[in-house]
C-alpha cells in the first residue's frame, strides 16, 4: 500500500519581500513593483571619473551593491499622481523623504541608467518578509 502525501497538491508559497518606510513602518513597496536593472560599469559610467584623468581599468574595485531599488510608479507617489516630471518622493504617513522620481530617467550607484526611473533608497527602508 502507498502513503499518500497531502503537501505535494498543496504549493508551497516562498516568503515575499516587501519594503518598508523606516521611520513609520508604513509598506511602500513589494518584490512585484521593482524594476530590475542591468548592473553598470560602476565608477566607470560616471562623467567626473571619465574627467578626472585616472586610469579606469588600474582600480577595479568589487562590485558593490546598487544603494537604491527602482519601482514602478505606486499610487501612493503623490507628485507622480498631480503630474510631475521630477520631484522627491515622500511617505504618505509620515513625509520621511524615501528618494526621488524623473520620467527621463536617473542613473544607479552602480552605473547603469534607468529610465524612468522612481527610485527609493535603501538606507531609507526596511526589508522585510511576509
């Protein structure tokens, strides 16, 4: 006789991540909203580090973590709502500022551009899982 396993019709759910606003804990995004980017060039891909007259390729550095997300627009994004082009976004409950927006476009920490971008910093929220 076989032994019947109930937990292989049952789908097991992974936790979801979901970012918090710092201050107040309000949600203000989730691992569905963000925008996943192609890493850039690093320090390479910024305008003052091509000036500076440095060799790029003497210095490679680790790469190091992007220091933001980027989102899709949320309707909690009130300039977005009142039809700006670029402005700082705030919480909705607490006005903590969780980083800025441009419909042209912004460019990561890490080098690579995004376009448009709604970005949130990390240092400004908290991840957690649900």
């Amino acid at each position: 006789m076989e032994a019947t396993n109930n937990t292989d019709s049952e789908p097991v759910s992974k936790p979801q991540l979901i970012y918090r606003c710092k201050r107040c804990r309000r949600i203000v995004a989730s691992e569905e909203t963000i925008v996943p980017h192609e890493r850039g060039k690093g320090e390479a891909s910024f305008k003052w580090r091509k000036r500076s007259g440095h060799n790029i390729g003497d210095e490679e550095k680790g790469s190091t973590q992007c220091s933001s997300i980027f989102v899709e627009p949320l309707k909690w994004m009130q300039p977005v709502q009142e039809g700006y082009v670029e402005e700082k976004l705030q919480c909705m409950s607490c006005k903590s500022r969780l980083g800025s927006f441009n419909w042209a476009g912004m460019q990561c920490n890490c080098g690579a551009w995004v376009n448009p971008a709604f970005q949130l910093h990390k240092s400004r929220l908290d991840e957690c899982y649900m």
